[in-house]
C-alpha cells in the first residue's frame, strides 16, 4: 500500500486543439504531405514511473497551397508544453558562440545609442541576453516558461507571459520603444503568429530592427531535415508567407542571411522593420522570394519528394543499427534535443536498440525519452555502457562534438543521421 506521504503526483495533461485554417492567410486550401504518426510532445521528458500516463498526438504536416505556408494543424497547448520546460539554451556551448556572433554583428550594424531599449522574446535562460555588455543597454526578457527563472537569476528583468499584440504594447509603454528585438527559434513555435507580428510593430521604434532566425523550410525539405518536426514547431518557414503575414501587420523584411548553425540546425537570419524604415530592402530578400516561386514553395512536388526521401533514410538508419547490432556492438544515443525524439520515435527505437543517452542538461538526466523511453545518463555514466556506436541526435553539432566529445576521444564513433547517415570519425 502506498502511503500519503510516497504518493505519485499525476503527470500533467497536455491539451489539443485542432485548426481548419491557415495561421497565416486563414486560407483552406491545405493539404497534408508528410505524417510522422502520432507522438508525444518532444520535450516531454519522463520520470520512469509517468510513462503509463504519457500522451500522444498526431504529427502532420500540411502545405497551405495559397500562401506557401507548411504547418501543423494539431496543436498541442502551448501553456502545457512550456510550463515545465527542460531545454535550456545556455548548455551549448556552441550556441552560445552563435549567438556571441549575431549580437557583436547587430551592435555593429545598427549602433544602438548606450541606454537603448533591446528586448529578447523567448529568452529561455537568458542566452542571448547575457551576449550584451552589462549596464549598457536596457535589456527585457520574455519568457513564459519555467527557464526563465534562470534568465532572472542571471539579473536580467524577464516578463512571464507568451507575447502577442497586448504584451507588445504593454512592454512599450512600461520599457520604451525598442531599438532591436530578437526572437530566435521561437516564430515557428507560436500558433496566433499574426498578434505575436502585430506586438512585434507595436514594440519597435521607429528605426527599431526585429532579428529572428528559423529552421528554413527549403532546408529541411531539400536535406530531410524532418526531425526539426515536432509538435513545438507549429510552422516550417520560407521567405515567401512571411512576406504577406509582414505586409499584413506592418512591418517590412529587409535582409536575410544563412547561417550554418541554429538551435535546430541551419537557419535563416531575418531582418525587419517597420515599413515605413528608412532601412532599404536588400537583393537578397527579392532574390530569395523569386527562387522560392521558381522551387515551387506552393506547389505540391518538392513535398512528395521530400515524404519519399524521409522513408529511405529512416531505412538507412534503421539497417545501420541493426547491423552494429549483429556485429555485437552496444549502440546509445548523444544529446537529447526535442528532435532527437522525433527521429527515434519516427524509427521506433527504443532501450532494446539504444541502450542510453549521453545528456549534459542535469535537468533531462535521470529521465527516460519521450515515446521510447530511452534512460537518459550523464558522460561519465555513458563512458561506462561500452557504447562503440552513438546515434548523434544533435547532429547540427557534429563538428563540434567531433572534436570535444570525450566519448569520441575514448574511441567511440557517431551515426550521423540527416541529411545523410554516416558513421563518423
């Protein structure tokens, strides 16, 4: 009999909702092109004992054939997902080194005045934030989730709440209007995206610049980069719907850049501004818009062919494994990002394939994978498996790992899986 005192308390219930329309253009011409099954929320890592609670829930992704959006019409709540949220940014190192750069490159191209206002949205534990110099800049993080305790810690100021419209006002008229603003790796996750922009325009000052960055669409579709699928992912953005949701609110995209590294793995790097700007929209915005037609960013092939390429290498990585495993080799699995579980879960691996996962996030350690319910240990624990073989699940990182993993140094080797698995060094 279980006592008062050793009672379990009830895992939480992640809630569902079900769109008809186009977040963006409210259109209904969508259609579905890629169905990854039905999966639990990415980041809901488990306890052991919460694994016969767990929720899943249909990931389908639909291409709006009016805008060219491509999204998930199955949403997960997002006050559930980022409640209790265990992804904090501040654990990659080389993330950090990313967003080193995009703040030196900001400050050097917009030269805001010392005391200007800079908001980050989504500050998660305040990883951008503490790029700045201290007490030079008025610096606001938004972050609704549990991480932005740390952010707090940290001695930034940290607004609670999810952002739109009325946040976006408010956060002007208690702070100033805001000379930059940046969002990375938080626009695909936002389900009313056009009060999220409207707050955005209601935030900037008149000269204010607002940088986000995101996974590219084209990216992910032309290197089956599919585990950036997942439910927190509401959107899979291309150049060519942003523009009309800008034009909608407002606001004006005036240059892009690649980047080789993202939360998520490459990304485009968006500037905007208010239209009215004195900011003048670069070649590489109309260049990049007129490719996208060109590619096909509304039409249904280069989406098929993407849903086809997906099987073959969830084939290849699947026989890799099996191979290893009949070779005798112990197998395990490195870093745990969100998408690292759509992949295993996509796979249907589970402990009698992957033994563990190497984690360095103290808060995902001694939690087991989302779905597969893979034990998640820490390196010194991962040394001691024998592991010869890591699926690496972070594998935007690879170069990185490949050079500072001391499971690398001890001998082990990497199963690279997108955009083509390899067995690495």
């Amino acid at each position: 009999m279980t006592s008062a005192g050793d009672a379990v308390t009830p895992r939480k219930r992640f809630r569902q909702e079900r769109r008809e329309r186009c977040r963006i253009c409210g259109g209904t011409d969508l259609v579905p092109y890629l169905d990854l099954g039905r999966q639990p929320p990415s980041n809901s890592f488990l306890k052991p004992e919460e694994v016969a609670d767990e929720q899943v829930f249909p990931l389908c992704v639909y291409l709006c054939r009016e805008c060219g959006l491509s999204q998930l019409l199955d949403v997960v709540a997002a006050a559930d997902i980022f409640d209790d949220y265990l992804y904090l940014s501040s654990t990659s190192k080389a993330l950090c080194r990313h967003y080193e750069g995009l703040v030196t490159e900001a400050l050097a191209d917009f030269q805001p005045a010392d005391g200007s206002v800079i908001v980050d949205i989504g500050c998660n534990d305040g990883i951008m934030l503490k790029q700045y110099a201290p007490d030079r800049f008025r610096l606001l993080g938004i972050e609704p989730s549990s991480t932005g305790q740390y952010a707090r810690e940290a001695g930034f100021e940290v607004v609670p709440e999810f952002f739109g419209a009325e946040v976006g006002d408010r956060v002007h008229a208690e702070y100033g209007a805001a000379l930059i603003v940046t969002a990375t790796n938080v626009f695909a996750h936002v389900d009313d995206i056009r009060s999220f922009t409207e707050g955005v325009r209601g935030l900037l000052a008149d000269d204010g610049v607002f940088i986000l960055e995101f996974p590219y669409l084209r990216d992910m579709v032309e290197s089956c980069y599919f585990d950036t699928i997942y439910h927190e992912h509401l959107s899979y953005l291309a150049l060519t719907p942003l523009m009309r949701l800008f034009g909608d609110t407002g606001l004006r995209a005036f240059r892009v850049v690649r980047t080789e590294v993202g939360a998520s793995g490459p990304a485009l790097r968006l500037f905007v501004c208010r239209d009215g700007a004195s900011y003048p929209t670069e070649d590489s915005i109309t260049d990049m818009v007129r490719d996208e037609r060109q590619w096909g960013v509304r039409d249904d092939a280069p989406y098929r062919a993407f849903a086809r390429r997906v099987e073959t290498v969830r084939d290849d990585i699947l026989a890799i494994v099996a191979r290893l495993r009949r070779d005798g080799r112990t197998v395990g699995a490195f870093g745990a990002p969100a998408k690292g579980n759509t992949l295993l879960n996509y796979l249907g691996l589970g402990p009698d394939d992957i033994v563990a996962v190497c984690e360095n996030n103290r808060l995902k350690v001694g939690k087991v994978t989302p779905g597969t319910h893979i034990p998640i240990i820490d390196d010194p624990a991962f040394l001691a498996r024998g592991v010869s073989h890591a699926l690496l699940l972070a594998w935007n990182y690879a170069p990185f790992f490949l050079e500072s993993a001391e499971f690398v140094k001890e001998g082990g080797k990497f199963i690279v899986p997108l955009p083509h698995p390899e067995i690495l060094p």
